[in-house]
C-alpha cells in the first residue's frame, strides 16, 4: 500500500485515509450544530487543525455556512488596531462571498464614526445575518494564540463575541450564529479582564491521544504491508500514547525502512522489538537532528525559551519524572507544561505524555538544563543528594553574591530558594563566628600578656636585670600578637559589611562598618592599607544609605501599615493577626493581639484617635488608639470573605470596605450600613475616599476602577488595568487617580477618566501606591520586592523616576507617606517594617536611561545637566534631575558630551563614528560631522567656542571650525584615541590612548611631547582649571597626576593615586581646582586633593561607573553608569562631615528601639 497515506505534520483533508476519529470529533460536531460557542485549547500537533478540516465539512454538509479565520493571517504583532479589525472583516466579507451584496470600502467609510469594534458588530449584524438570511454560521478562529503577539489589547474583540451570544437573548437572528475558538493558550493569556470572558459561555472540546481502537484506520495501511497492523498499532501507541504527529511518523517510518518482500516475515512474532528499534533509532538517538518536520524541538523550546520561569518549569517537571506524576494544581508553571505538549493531566494528576517524551527529556536532560541554569549546579546537587544535609556544600561569599544576583527577578524552583536562603544563614553566621572567634582570641592574648607579666614580675625578684629584658621581648611579641588579632578582627569586619552591603542590607553593612572604625581607633598603630579600607568602606555605606530604621516584631508577612495623619504612630497588621502601633523612631507602643483571624487592613481616622481594622473572618473593628491600652469601640460582620481595605471618610464619620466577596460597602463608624455600593461577585481590594470627600474609588480583579458620588451612586468606569486591581490612591486635591496591578502597570488618570500617565518600571506585580502628602511623590511597593519613588515634574506635570528602594527579603505590599512627607515606610512579607529618607540630605539617585551612562556634562551658562546613553539617546535636565528633554538622532551608543564655553552648542560622539552639533535654543541637530573612520570617544571646544576636537578609534584627532570643516589632523597615536582636552588658555591640547600613552599638541597641529608611566590603556584626560596639573585615568586601575614645569615647557609625573580595583574611566577637576574625582569599573567613585590626598570614597550606586562630573559651583558631584541610573551627591557637604559621627547619627534609632540586635550593639555609638 503506498506510504502516501500516513501523513506527518499539517492539517489533514477531509477524506484522508488516515484521519483519526476520536471522541473529541463528535463533541464537536454536535456541538456547533447545536449552537454552542466551542474552545479547543492544547498543545500543538495535536490534530486541532485537522479536526477542525473535517468538522467545517460535515457541517457543510447539514448545510451549515462555515469559515475560517487563521489568526496568522490576518496579522502579526506591527500591525495596528484598525488594519487587524479591517483584516478580519475583510476576511469575513471574502470567506462569506458577499461581494454582490455591498462594497465593503464605502461601507467601512460609512461607518467611520463609530470605534473598530462597533464596527465588527455591525458588521455582523447589517453585512453578515441581515444578507444571509435563514442558513446557520460557524466561524471558526484558528491560530488563536497569536493574539497574544499584537501590541494592543484584544479584550474588545473577546468582548465582541460575548456580544453575539448575549444578543440571543433578544435578537433571535443570533442563534444562527456561532464561533469555535482553536489554539495554544488558555483564557487567562487572552483575556486580562474577566469581566468580559467568553470561556464561561461554551464548551470545552478536550483532545487526547488516538486508543488503538480509534486508530484503527492507520492500521490499515500496517495490515497490507505487514499482516499485522493492529498489533502494530498498539505496540506504536504504547510508545507514542495516542500523540498524533508520533504515532503517524512511526507508522511512515515503519513503511518505508522495512522491505516489502521481507514485510510479512521479519517482524512475525517481534512487533514489539522492531517498533522499539525503529523509535530509538529515528526519533530517540540523536533526536535533534531527526526532528524532521520538527516536533521535539518545539516542546524543548517552549519550556526553555522563557528565562524568568525556566526554572521553575525544569523543577515542577523533575518532580514528574522522579514520581512519576504529581498532583495537578492549576497553577501558572503547571498550564505551561501542558501547553508544551509534555506532559498530560489525567485523574487530577499530572504525568509525562508519553514512553519517547520521557526517554528524550529524561532526568540526565534536566540536569544538563538546569547545569547549564544554574551557576551553583555542582554544589546544588550535592547538597540535595546529601538529603539537604551537607552544608560544606552551601555558598558563602563571592559565589553566593553571584548567585544571588543571578537569581534576582527569577522564579525557581522550591529546592533553590531553600538553597540560596540556607546559604545566606550560614554565610552570616560564619561572619558571625569569625569576628567572635577574632575577639576571643584577642581577650586571650590580654589574659596570656597579663599571666606572663605578672609571672615575670615575680621572676624579677630574683633575676632584675635578665627579667627585664625576657619581659620586653615577651611583651613585645605579645603586643605584635595582639595588634595582629586586632587587625585580623577589623578586616573580618570590613569585609562583612562589604558583604552585607552587596546583599542590598545597608543597615547590616552601616553596623560592620561602624564596629570597624571603631575598633581601628583603639588601635595605638595601626596598617596603613587596612585603615584605608575602614575608611572607605565606612564613607560607601553611610553616605550611600537609605533606610534608617527597621522594625522587627511581626511573626508573620505584613500586610498593610498607615502612618496617623499627625506623624505620630505607625500601625501595622498581618500575617499574626495582631495590630501593632509604632513611635516613628521604633518604640512599640501597643500590640493588639485579641483578632480570631489574620488582620489585613488598617487605616487611621482624620483626627487620629481611631483606627479601623479589616480582618479575613470578613470583621471591620474600629479601636480608639488614645487610650492606653487601646479599646475596641465597635465590631461587626461587614462581609462573606476577607476584608481587603478600609478607609475612613475625610470628616472621620464614615467607613468604606471592600472585600474579596465582591461587596464594597459604606458605613457609619458604629457598624450601620448607609450603603452597597457595589455586590457582583467580583473580587475586590482597593478602595480609597478622595481627600475633598466628594468620591470614592473601587478597584479589584476585572482591572476596572469605578468612581461612585459619596452617596454611593455610580459616577463612571474606568478600564485601567489588564489584570487585577491592587491598589488606589487619590492625589491630595482630589484631581487624579494612582492605581497599582497585577499586571505591573501603575497608571494615573484624572478624574474624567483620562490616562494620564502609565508606568512599567517594576519586574513583578505591584502590589500597593501612595500619594505623599504634597502631592510631589508617588511610592509603589512590589511583588519583586522593591521599593520605588516617582517625582512629579514641575515643567509637564507627569511622574519620573527617582530612587528605588531595595533590602526587603519578600513582597513589599504596603507603603505609606509620613504627613510632612519626608519618610516612607514599607511593609514586607520579610515581616519588616522599613523607614526611608525621601530627601536624602547627600545625595539624590534616579533612573535617567534606559541604558549604561556614558557621559554627563554641565553648562554653567544656561543651568543644564546632560547625560549621553547606549539607549542612543542625550537627555537634558535641570541640576536637581527634573527632566527638560531628551535629544534623538543618533542610531548607535552616544559616548561623549561637551558644551561649548559659550553656552550655545552641545557636542555629542557616536559609536558609529559620527558627530552631532546640536543647538541649544532649539535642541536640535545642527550638523553632523562623518569624517572619522571609527567610534569617535572625546570631544572638547576650544575656549572661544568657535572650533571643536574629537578623538577617534581611527587613531587620530581632528578639528573642526564652525563650518563643519576639518582645520587640523592630529596623528601619532598607534591605538584608539579615548581623551581630549584643551587647556585653558587655548595654547595646548591634550590626549589619551589605547597605545598606554598620553600626548601633548599644539593646537597648530605640532605634537609636543609624550607622557609615559601608564602600564594600560588611558581612558581619560584632563587639565587643571589653571592649567598646572593634568590627570589621566588609565585600565591599569590608577590614576596619576602631572605637574607642569616652567623649567622643561613640559608635565612630570607627580603623584600616582592607587585604591581603585578596575578600570578608572573617567577624572574630573572641580572648578575651584582643589579636588579630583575619577570613575571606575569597581562601581566607586573617589574624591582626592590635587596633591593626591583620598578624601573619601562613594559607592556609585548605579553599577560599573562610566562617569563622574562636578557642578559649575562644585555643590553638586554627579556620576553615572551601568544600570542606567545617575546619583546626584552633596559633595560640599560631603567632604565637611566625620564619617563615624555620621553614621551613628543616621542609624541612633535603630540601635536604640530594634529588640533583634544584640545589646553591645546597642551601645555601639556610645564615645
């Protein structure tokens, strides 16, 4: 029989011998025939396509009209809303031949006034039902997952066919029409917002694999050839389970490789043995080059290909293979398995498909997956094998810090998190053991000094002159031997707090480093080398830090927290079902434990006295917190399920809830219901009165935010969000809206229902948002653990981003504003609270690009900062950081800014070799300069502003006029040319280069002199502001400094300036010419005298650090670098301060009020 009749791949035509019927095929039919709206979601080759073939043709048959819509065709994720909607009615218009009925063009232009989806639904009714008149519709809609692809939202359209069955109801004419959905997905890809859900209007169409009875048909063709299909078939299915695309790939196979004339012979009596054969030798070895058409290789590239949740898959998927199924659960990383193809879920388990699926993606896959995954694979293993025993396999510093960092934003598996975290115990607890092992021994060597000098005390007696010198040279070993242990202590201590800052846990870092100094200063004497470090590590994180106190006293996740409107208590509630009331500086004041259920929700009365509580039990207590110890006012049953917000009325006299039962309801503060405002069953949390008390705001799952009058009558709905809504917030003068989702989205809308702004900056769900009290700052806490600030711009109203907060060890899910907004404080699962200076007294940090920094400048004429980024982009912004405007242009990395003396033109060089003029009054290109053959890095003006110099990877520098002409070419460098400047009085230039060289010109074009002593590449060249010192910065981790010699007409080297552990990229002079700072790949920036004194040394907070600038009046010290983000410091008043008298000022209330430190702790900063 020819082997055409198995067919591998593709839809299947109608009358195909080998088409296979299962139960799913009659489920169908009867289905749509019956008017059901239908769903197929599965994996793919699975035979969708195919079974959709045959059931469009039966029900031509029964003379039903069908078509098909393939999602694929009608476009793809560039396509925009009206060319889709256009694309699917012209699709229907063809598929339906009603080209005799009307012209679709005039017809689209016709109804132009309505929106695109308005449109579908006239469409369908006045074109589709209105011309076609008694026959029954199917329309099918393959491909659907390709939805997911588009860059607009589709909920409209699922909305659209929830229209059409709806109609039923009253438009008869709607029973004739019907649609089947097909696809890999599931109704929570498709749809975000559930209130419009067409999957709870059909019927679910569930394929599975072909019994043998139902394959019947393929074994045909098997019985021709072999005599035996039927056993055939059932020894294929016993490998494939019935999968489609497998089983009719076996049967092709077995066609083909088997002679004919030796058929009927060979495989008598050894089906079982040939199928196995042919199975592991074309499909299993070496499987990814026989994947033809491929099948094996989309299942692997489904589960790899998203990074994020690879883990987790491989994991829950392990779990499959070492158990052989697990319970089914529903969960987000068990839908993408069964999405894959490769695994099924049977009885309310979950197993792997079939024999070849689970000899391909065995465990030694996994592993190999996971090796690969994981940067810690060896030690995890062996640390499991050992029945999570074996803690010699734990990480412990630089590689857990790796880890870690790896880890961050990822979700994976429970074994890994269990690992990571035992890991991070042990790690502090060996910290731990070592700095008390370093005080043990320096106590015994003071007590061992003490036994010899009194016992050589005794020996004098006897022996005056030979015990004196025996006690000197003891002493003097003994001494050595305790100043070592002293130092040996100090260095444990200063690498603890380099540990713990790297951890993100300031607080820990700023209380090593403070121990550190303070045991430095005992010290008669101490080393040099170690000092410095003290000292550097000390200034990093005091002046670096954020958070400045932390409450520890919850024994479970928190919940929810508010600050009371005077500033005077902060009340928290949780996981431990207690309400707890803090002092602002960590005092716990009350602990209200008496609640049945967990405390959820908390909120403070305008006049401070009262607090309402929400509990899970569906309870709202209200306590008057005045009273010592607080009471309970009034408790009542308020709802069905969990209470998930309250708050109270501007006037204090009213009470709003909503609760996960659907129900948002108003009450007076005794308990009385005034009103339901809302009771559909829809799970809600997020309720909030506006500050004018005229409105009040609900949001919960269906992503919608309703705004109701303050009598509880419906103003409007708002469709914010694609998924639920956590959040809400009402700006201080009731004008806008600030909602925080699940689908990590934080928007602000005004009050007439405008979008005003949509933020996408966290990497996880949002799960609260805050207005501060003036209206200048918006907080967000987050699913990914962060903290985030928006600053609200006093040139275009709208929010940017400024510092992000991070230390907590869980979710954040609650933040709240002090009322002079000045502090913020975070709740955690980590069972934290977190205090936050909102205006850092040195420094401010924010997220200005998209990409790495490479360059910031300062034009002291017009009072502007600009930055240059990888993201192609220059921004302009005013010295405080408030954006002013992003200049576009350049197609590559922007490497190097300069503006001209005068003011009026900014400069900017491209990794493409290209340079931008562009003019100040209109921030606009007004030329580009294209002569240079590489990346052009430095530029400089000449002090007239009337000429320009840049320097290439090309090797050379050139000048340019004002014309965009070249005046002079400077060659003599024999690598790529990074630096440039121009001295100030206009008679000499300088450059630096790959070649290890720096190099003095004359601006006529003569080369001056070389300067050698780097044993790298210089990055960065710069003169004095008078012209006396240069300083270069080099990868050899130094820089040095030159002093011009009157003498010789040419620059010595006069100090080198080590400390610095990578490459210094950038030095910059302050304008006053007393200070120098430089950049450097080690993520620090260093401030020295100009005679080389290191003066202090700050943590860059922004990565590897590409760029370092002082402010035209030397206040400001701004850098910039790898995440993107630029850290603005206080620098004059940095460089007045006492580093340990800071610190101990900044953490004096959380070594005072927090019960978990350790009471020498406690008097740490006790002089």
């Amino acid at each position: 029989m020819n082997t055409s009749i198995y067919q591998v791949g593709g839809s299947l035509p109608t009358h195909h011998i080998s088409y296979v019927e299962r139960d799913s095929d009659y489920q169908l039919y009867q289905a749509l025939k019956g008017g059901e709206f239908c769903y197929i979601f599965n994996a793919r080759q699975m035979g969708k396509s195919s079974l959709m073939v045959r059931t469009m043709h039966r029900l031509q048959q029964d003379e039903i009209i069908c078509i098909s819509l393939d999602m694929t065709q009608v476009g793809g994720e560039i396509i925009n809303p009206q060319q889709w909607y256009k694309g699917v009615i012209v699709n229907l218009w063809l598929s339906l031949k009603l080209r005799n009925q009307f012209d679709y063009k005039q017809w689209w232009k016709d109804h132009d006034d309505l929106s695109l989806v308005q449109r579908l639904e006239q469409f369908i009714d006045q074109g589709v039902l209105a011309n076609i008149s008694c026959q029954k519709i199917v329309i099918f809609i393959d491909e659907i997952d390709n939805l997911l692809s588009l860059n607009f939202p589709t909920d409209d359209f699922f909305a659209f066919i929830r229209f059409c069955y709806n109609q039923r109801a009253t438009n008869p004419e709607y029973n004739r029409l019907t649609f089947a959905l097909l696809g890999v997905a599931t109704p929570g890809d498709l749809i975000r917002d559930r209130t419009r859900t067409p999957f709870n209007i059909g019927t679910a169409i569930k394929l599975s694999g072909f019994t043998p009875e139902e394959a019947e048909p393929l074994a045909e063709g098997l019985e021709a050839k072999f005599g035996c299909g039927k056993t055939l078939i059932r020894e294929i299915i016993k490998w494939t389970d019935g999968q489609p695309f497998l089983t009719q790939k076996i049967c092709k196979l077995m066609m083909n490789i088997v002679p004919q004339n030796e058929a009927q012979d060979i495989l008598k009596g050894l089906e079982g043995f040939w199928v196995e054969s042919i199975v592991y030798r074309y499909i299993i070895d070496r499987w990814e080059s026989q994947d033809e058409p491929e099948h094996l290789r989309t299942i692997r590239n489904r589960i790899l290909y998203n990074q994020r949740f690879v883990g987790r898959l491989l994991s829950i998927y392990q779990q499959v293979l070492d158990n052989h199924h697990i319970k089914a659960d529903d969960s987000r990383e068990q839908i993408e398995l069964l999405l894959s193809g490769l695994v099924l879920e049977e009885q309310g388990n979950i197993r792997v498909k079939n024999r070849i699926y689970q000899a391909i993606f065995n465990r030694e896959w996994v592993r190999e997956q996971l090796m690969v995954l994981r940067p810690y694979s060896q030690a995890f293993e062996a640390w499991i094998k050992s029945g999570k025993t074996d803690v010699s396999r734990l990480l412990r510093g630089q590689a857990l810090q790796e880890a870690q960092h790896w880890s961050h934003h990822k979700s994976l598996s429970d074994d890994d998190y269990q690992f990571l975290s035992a890991s991070t115990e042990l790690d502090a607890l060996e910290i731990k053991k070592a700095l008390e092992a370093e005080r043990a021994k320096t106590i015994e060597l003071q007590l061992v000094s003490q036994q010899k000098t009194s016992r050589l005390q005794r020996l004098l007696l006897g022996a005056v002159s030979a015990g004196f010198a025996i006690t000197l040279i003891l002493g003097l070993a003994t001494f050595w031997q305790y100043r070592q242990a002293k130092l040996s202590e100090i260095q444990a201590l200063t690498q603890s707090s380099e540990a713990f800052l790297a951890l993100n846990r300031p607080l820990e870092a700023l209380l090593q480093a403070i121990k550190a100094k303070k045991s430095l200063n005992k010290l008669w004497w101490s080393n040099a080398e170690i000092q410095a470090k003290v000292e550097s590590v000390l200034s990093q994180t005091a002046y670096s830090i954020q958070e400045f106190n932390r409450f520890s006293g919850h024994r479970g996740s928190i919940y929810n927290i508010s600050f009371s409107p005077d500033g005077r208590l902060i009340a928290s509630v949780g996981q431990d079902k207690t309400v707890k009331l803090w002092q602002p500086d960590g005092e716990l004041l009350a602990n209200i434990s008496s609640f049945e259920d967990e405390t959820i929700a908390i909120n403070f009365s305008p006049d401070n006295h009262l607090i309402a509580v929400g509990v899970r039990d569906g309870n709202v207590q209200v306590w008057n917190v005045k009273q010592t110890p607080p009471t309970l006012e009034y408790s009542w049953n308020a709802h069905q399920q969990p209470v998930m917000s309250v708050v109270f009325s501007f006037d204090g006299e009213l009470i709003a809830s909503v609760s996960l039962d659907g129900s948002a309801k108003l009450w007076k503060i005794n308990g009385e219901l005034l009103t339901t405002l809302s009771n559909d069953g829809i799970p809600r949390r997020a309720i909030a009165y506006s500050p004018n008390g005229e409105m009040i705001a609900l949001g919960g799952e269906s992503g919608i935010i309703e705004l109701f009058n303050s009598d509880g009558s419906l103003l409007k709905s708002l469709p914010n969000h694609q998924r639920e809504v956590m959040a809400i917030a009402f700006s201080p003068d009731s004008d806008h809206l600030v909602s925080a989702s699940r689908d990590r989205t934080i928007k602000i809308t005004n009050t007439q229902g405008e979008i005003r702004q949509s933020i996408e900056s966290h990497d996880d769900e949002v799960w609260d948002i805050a207005f501060s009290p003036d209206g200048k700052l918006i907080a967000s806490g987050s699913r990914d653990q962060t903290v985030r600030l928006w600053k609200k711009s006093p040139i275009d109203q709208l929010y940017y981003p400024r510092e992000v907060f991070r230390g907590h060890e869980g979710e954040v899910d609650a933040v709240s504003f002090s009322p002079d907004s000045q502090t913020l404080v975070s709740g955690s699962w980590d069972r934290t609270l977190r205090l936050w200076k909102i205006d850092h007294p040195l420094m401010t940090n924010f997220q200005a690009h998209e990409g790495e920094i490479w360059d910031i400048v300062f034009n002291a004429t017009s009072g502007v900062m600009a930055s240059a980024s990888s993201d192609q982009t220059i921004k302009l912004w005013d010295f405080m950081g408030n954006p002013l405007a992003t200049l576009t242009g350049h197609i590559t990395r922007v490497n190097q800014l300069a503006f001209s003396p005068n003011g009026k033109w900014l400069a900017s060089s491209s990794h493409d070799g290209s340079v931008k003029l562009w003019n100040l009054a209109s921030n606009s290109v007004h030329r580009t300069l294209t002569d240079h053959q590489a990346s052009v890095w430095g530029l400089q003006f000449t002090p007239d502003s009337q000429k320009l110099v840049t320097a290439s990877w090309d090797n050379t520098l050139k000048m340019w006029d004002e014309y965009g002409d070249i005046v002079q070419v400077f060659r003599g460098h024999i690598g790529a040319v990074w630096g440039v400047d121009i001295r100030s009085d206009g008679e000499m230039m300088v450059s630096s280069s790959h070649d290890n060289s720096v190099k003095l010109w004359g601006l006529d074009g003569r080369y001056h002199s070389r300067l050698n002593s780097h044993q790298d590449g210089v990055w960065s060249v710069l003169f004095s502001p008078d012209g006396d010192l240069i300083a270069s910065g080099s990868r050899d981790r130094t820089v040095k400094l030159w002093l011009w010699n009157p003498t010789t007409q040419t620059y010595n080297l006069y100090q080198t300036l080590s400390g610095h552990q990578g490459t210094v990229v950038q030095v910059a002079f302050s304008n006053n010419g007393q200070y120098l700072a430089s950049a450097s790949d080690d993520q620090t920036v260093r401030v020295w005298s100009r005679y080389g004194d290191s003066l202090v040394h700050l943590g860059g907070n922004c990565g590897m650090v590409r760029t370092v600038e002082f402010s035209p009046d030397d206040q400001i010290l701004a850098n910039g670098g790898g995440n993107g983000t630029i850290t603005l410091w206080q620098i004059d008043k940095i460089l007045g301060l006492n580093p340990l008298e800071y610190a101990c000022g900044w953490i004096g209330d959380y070594l005072r009020t927090n019960k978990k430190l350790e009471k020498s702790d406690r008097r740490l900063c006790e002089f």
